[in-house]
C-alpha cells in the first residue's frame, strides 16, 4: 500500500501537466489568430488601376474594404496626389470592374453524406449553392471570371476555368461527381488556387478565394505560409463550413477562423445551399470599384507616381504617358462641285 498512493499521486501529476500542456497548446493557437487580427490594419486600400482613355481626364480606379472584405463607399477623407503634388479637385463615382473568384470544392469522403432530413448530400448542397451564385451574383456582362477547383486523386482538377457567362459556370459544375475519394488534399488545393490567384492579379478586378470544406483536412501547421500568400495577392479566403447544421463545433469553426480571419475573409456555417448568399454577396458588392476621377496637371512624356491616402493607409501606383503632339487633318471629300450661280456661292 505503501508503494502504491506514490503512484496514484505520480499518474495524476501526469495527468495535471498533460492537460495544463493542452490548455497552453490552445491559448497559444487563440493568441497567434489574435495577433494576426490585430496586426491588420482596420481598412484595406488599393489601387486596382487608371484610367487614361480620356487624358487629361483621368481615373484611379479603387478597392476600399473593412476587415471581413466589405466595400466602405463614404470615403471623404482621401487624399490625392500626382507627382507629388496635392490634387484637392476630384470626384468619386461607381465603376463596374468585375471580380476573380475562385470556388474550391474539398470533396473528402463524407461529401456524399446526408446531413439532415432533407436528403441532400454535402456535394449537391455545394453544386447548388454554386449554382445560386450563376444565377443571382455573376455579372451579366461577363465581367466575373469564375474559376472551380475540386479534387482528383493528389493533385487538383479545374472543373471551370475563368469562365464569364452564367450558363458556362452552370454546364460545368452541373455534371460534376465527386465518387469517394478517402481525402482531398485540400491544402494542396488552396496552394494551386493562389498560384492561379498570382497569375490574375494584374487585372485589377477584386478577387476572393472561396472555400467548401468541413475544414477536417485544414492542417494548422500549413496556415502560416497560406496566410502570407493571400494577404501580399490582397485575396480573401471565405470558407463556407460543411456539416454540423447552423451551429457546428467551435473547434472546428476556430480552425477555419484562424485561416480565413487574417485574409480579411469569414465563416459561414452552410446547412443549406442558400446560406452562402452572405459570402456570395460581399464579393458581389466588390465587383463596383470607386473610381476617383481628376484632370492631371502632366504635360510631358515620362512615368509619374500617383498616390491616393485615407487615414493612415496609402496606396501608390505609376502613370506612364507618352504624349505625342496633335496631328492635324483636312477631311475633304473626293469631288467639290459648286453649288448655285452667284460668284461667291
């Protein structure tokens, strides 16, 4: 008996420190989102790009967002400046610039499941919410260029490929079926959507990243470099969660957070297909652009920087003209005939 209160007493210090050691591993992981969160700044400016078609009638063309990607459109205390030089006499109007986004479908091995009485598997909740976006969101314009990446085997499989029209997006999502793949290598999948994010970034249209997932397959050691990525691309990662109806499990609901929050993107429990609208809808909003308009004050030849401020943010760009000289034109028809019988007609 002696012996044995000494062991009893050792196995639950054990226990103690295994679980004190757990405690720290997560206050650790809800400080380092914490500390992300913070270290974004309160707003988001950029320059999506000019608009010298009209010179000396200029347009700077601008993405202005709080910290979850939604547009803010009162903007009165921007400043401008050309070359260095203050422009206090400009106008902001609506642009429609279009947007990049691209739908990464994690078709892991429950995404035939049911998750309710409804009867509809995971995958026909993504297809359809996919296709509510066709439908209601894309600008008819063909200015939206839509991009759906879903899993094959290791590496990934581009279901849609920026594609423009509604009825594109609808004929190659429709058909799609995931079979049972024991994981999707989702991660994977994320790295090979920035890639294509990289590629399109000088289009200057607002892009976002959006993510069906049940976020099983989110690998936290992974974040870091991801993170990194989508905030130097300005790309937001939205996930809209799979599973565990309209409350799902705060751990899983954390880890997805701890991805998307620091890329200016969010969670939304997704139940049922209509319930991606809110995710669906920022990024519609994004699609129109404030375009500062003003009339430079260059009258030569040469790349300038052009720097717009809001508070304590700053974007900053360069115009490159080459202006040539006026090129003067008689437009004179082929064959003068005189007209009428006195001397001067």
């Amino acid at each position: 008996m002696q012996r044995t209160k000494p062991r009893r007493l050792l196995r639950k210090v054990l226990i103690v420190v295994a679980i004190a050691g757990l405690l720290l591993a997560m206050m650790a992981g809800v400080l380092e989102t914490a500390r992300a969160q913070s270290d974004l700044p309160e707003r988001r400016l950029e320059i999506g790009g000019l608009d010298v078609s009209q010179f000396p009638d200029t347009g700077v063309n601008l993405i202005v967002t709080d910290r979850q990607s939604r547009p803010l459109r009162e903007l009165g205390a921007l400043r401008l400046r050309e070359s260095g030089v203050p422009i206090a006499d400009y106008e902001l109007t609506p642009l429609t610039a279009g947007t990049n986004v691209f739908m990464v479908v994690d078709a892991n091995s429950r995404i035939q499941e049911a998750d309710d009485e409804s009867g509809q598997t995971r995958l026909q909740k993504v297809k359809d919410s996919i296709l509510a976006y066709a439908g209601r969101f894309m600008d008819l314009a063909g200015r939206d260029h839509v991009t759906v990446i879903v899993p094959d085997g290791e590496s990934g499989r581009v279901l849609a490929e920026d594609v423009t029209a509604p009825g594109e997006l609808i004929e190659a999502v429709q058909p799609y079926d995931a079979g049972r793949l024991p994981e999707s290598a989702v991660m994977d999948l994320l790295e090979e959507t920035l890639d294509r994010a990289a590629v399109m970034r000088e289009t200057g249209r607002f892009q976002a990243i959006v993510l069906y997932t049940d976020a099983s397959g989110l690998n936290e050691a992974r974040f870091e470099p991801l993170i990194e990525r989508a905030q130097e691309l300005q790309t937001p990662i939205f996930v809209l969660l799979l599973g565990g109806g309209a409350t799902p499990n705060e751990t899983v609901v954390a880890t997805a957070t701890a991805l998307v929050r620091p890329t200016r993107g969010f969670v939304v429990a997704m139940p049922a297909a209509s319930d991606s609208s809110e995710v669906f809808q920022v990024i519609a909003d994004n699609g129109v652009q404030t375009q500062l308009r003003y009339r430079s004050n260059i009258q030569q030849s040469g790349s300038y920087p052009v720097t717009v401020s809001l508070e304590n943010l700053r974007a900053q760009t360069t115009l490159d003209l080459e202006l040539t000289a006026p090129e003067v034109r008689l437009d004179v028809p082929a064959s003068i005939e005189r007209a009428g019988t006195q001397p001067d007609a």
